[in-house]
C-alpha cells in the first residue's frame, strides 16, 4: 500500500514542469496528519487548477488514501509567493 506523502508527490511531479521543487512536508497533531505540499510558484496553477478543482480532487484522492492506513489526512498547499511578497513589502518601508 503506498503511503499519503509519497502518492501526494507522484500525482504532482506528474502535473508541474518543476518536478525538482516539489516538496512535501509530513507533520501530525492532534486533527491527524498534515500534509504540506510546496511548489514552484510558476507552477501554482497547475497544481490548484480552475477554480480549485484540481486542488479539491488531490485532497479527495489522498483523504481516500489516509483512510486505507487509518489515518485522517489533510492537504495544505503553501503559497511561497505571498510569503516572499510580505517580507518584501516589510523591507521596502
């Protein structure tokens, strides 16, 4: 059975043109396991889709995916360019 992290990662190198930035972080808390999936912000697009259909349908298959190991499995897809962009405008004023 493959696990949630490592399926997250397959379906997105499959998507993206970036496939060296993909990265996929695991952390678990009390809510289950959280997935945190970071990409090239060229390729944010693709990965959430129009209207985030494409974003909706990956947490769908790696919820099924966490359920098969017991597990309740979240996905959260970082945004680095919003990060990049306030640290930015910090230092501009």
């Amino acid at each position: 059975m493959i696990e949630p992290k490592e399926y997250l990662e397959y379906i997105v190198k499959g998507l993206v043109e970036n496939q060296d930035d993909v990265v996929v972080t695991r952390t678990v808390d009390e809510m289950g396991v959280l997935l945190t999936l970071e990409v090239n912000p060229d390729d944010m697009g693709q990965v959430i889709g129009r209207q985030g259909a494409t974003a909706k349908a990956m947490r769908t298959l790696i919820r099924v995916c966490g359920m098969k190991s017991q597990e309740r499995v979240n996905v959260k897809i970082s945004e680095p360019d919003k990060d990049a962009a306030a640290e930015e405008s910090k230092s501009a004023e």
